[in-house]
C-alpha cells in the first residue's frame, strides 16, 4: 500500500506491468459517474487484479434478475426501479444486503492475497455497509475518493436522470405533495451527493478531484503518481 515505495523503485519506462512486483492495493469510491470503472480499467491494463464490487452484487441478485428479465447494471437499476414505486424499499433493502455480502467476500479475498497489486471498483453506495467494513477497507486498502466539483455534481445528476444506475436513497427521497419522482431526483440528488460526500471523506485516504484527472489525463503510472502527490499535500 506504499506508492511512493514503489514509484521509487521502479524507474521510468522500466517495467509496463508494474503491479505484480509492489504491493499497491487501491480502493475507488465516490459517486456514480465519478470514473471509478475507467479508472480500474486503467489500472487493470497495467497489471492490477481488478475487482468489480457492482459484477458481484449483480451475481447475488441473479435468481430476481432474470425472473424480471433484467441484465447488467442496467438491468439492476431497472430491476430496484424509481424510489416512488411501491418495490422500491424491499428491493432497496436486499441490493444493500447482497453489497455487505460482497464486500466482506471481496476483503477476505484481499486479505488472502500474496504479492499482487489489487484495485477495488467499488459502488457508490459502499459507505452504506457499516463502520466495520468501511474500516477494514481502509486497513487493508488505500482508499481513493474521486471527488466532484459543484459543476461536475450536476453532471452527474443529468447522466442518473438519463441513465439510472442502482442508487440507494435511503430517507433523502422525499416527495412532495404533486411532484413527479423526476422532479424529486432533480431536487433531492443534490443533497444525496452532500451527504455521501461527508462519508467518502470520512473514509477515503486521498482525495483526488475528477477534474484534476480530466485535465491532465495520465496513464495508469500517472495516476498513481497523482495519488502519491494528493496524499503527500495531505500529511
């Protein structure tokens, strides 16, 4: 979990597959949309074992997927439906319960591994799974919070509205008398992104602000560089 160890000992160019020589072990959070999966990707191309916390949950809820003919992350989405409908809660509840699940698997797994660089594509909601968790994940792992602007928050918003992805709202959905659940989201999305913002920070080891990956565009050793700086500026 030492990037600056292993930045150190790897000389530019050196090797293309660095991740099987030092132990770097990452976890991303943040919002969906914030570049968790393209980051991972990234990181998976330069040797990582890549683990995706949404392709385990999907397993899980496979049986009541394929009953409603649901696949994907997609088809969970569609599958939990708009926090309006009367499924919602009970749909709510055991997505959040097959992410528990996961998540526990997932960090014996990294607990369990020899000498191999390991990246976490978490969800969103993965400060929903309890202190515990949360705080094994940062034991075990470097957790790496990928942080919106204000301008970025409403992109976000637009690309939930355009392309659901499995949101848990918890009691911050509150309709009102007469509101269409789009008017609600538009509302109400700003102040789920407030509230999860409070807990990623809570848990992440560095923060890093999308825009700051955007502008810049680095390849897998750029990242990680970029990971070392932001901790640094934080100590």
């Amino acid at each position: 979990m030492n990037i600056l160890a292993a930045l150190q000992n790897l000389a530019i160019g050196e090797r293309e597959n660095f991740a099987a020589d030092f132990l770097i072990r990452l976890s991303l959070i943040g919002m969906s949309g914030a570049g968790k999966s393209h980051w991972t990707r990234k990181l998976a191309g330069a040797g990582f074992r890549a683990i995706n916390v949404d392709d385990r949950i999907e397993r899980k809820l496979a049986p009541e997927l394929s009953a409603d003919g649901h696949r994907g992350i997609g088809g969970v989405a569609a599958w939990m439906g708009w926090p309006d409908q009367p499924e919602y809660r009970e749909r709510e509840r055991k997505y959040l319960a097959s992410e528990i699940e996961s998540m526990r698997e997932v960090l014996d797994e990294v607990e369990a591994a020899g000498q191999e660089g390991i990246v976490l594509d978490t969800t969103g909601s993965v400060v929903y799974t309890g202190e515990e968790i949360c705080r094994r994940l940062q034991r075990l792992t470097t957790v790496v919070y990928l942080a919106a602007s204000p301008g970025e928050e409403l992109t976000l918003i637009s690309r939930y509205r355009s392309d659901p992805k499995p949101v848990l709202w918890g009691d911050i959905f509150s309709q009102q008398s007469g509101e269409l659940a789009s008017e609600t989201v538009a509302r109400c999305y700003p102040q789920l992104i407030a509230y999860r913002k409070q807990l990623y920070e809570r848990y992440a080891n560095v923060i890093v602000p999308m825009a700051r990956l955007r502008d810049t565009s680095p390849d897998a050793r750029g990242f990680l560089e970029i990971l070392d700086s932001r901790a640094r500026q934080a100590r």
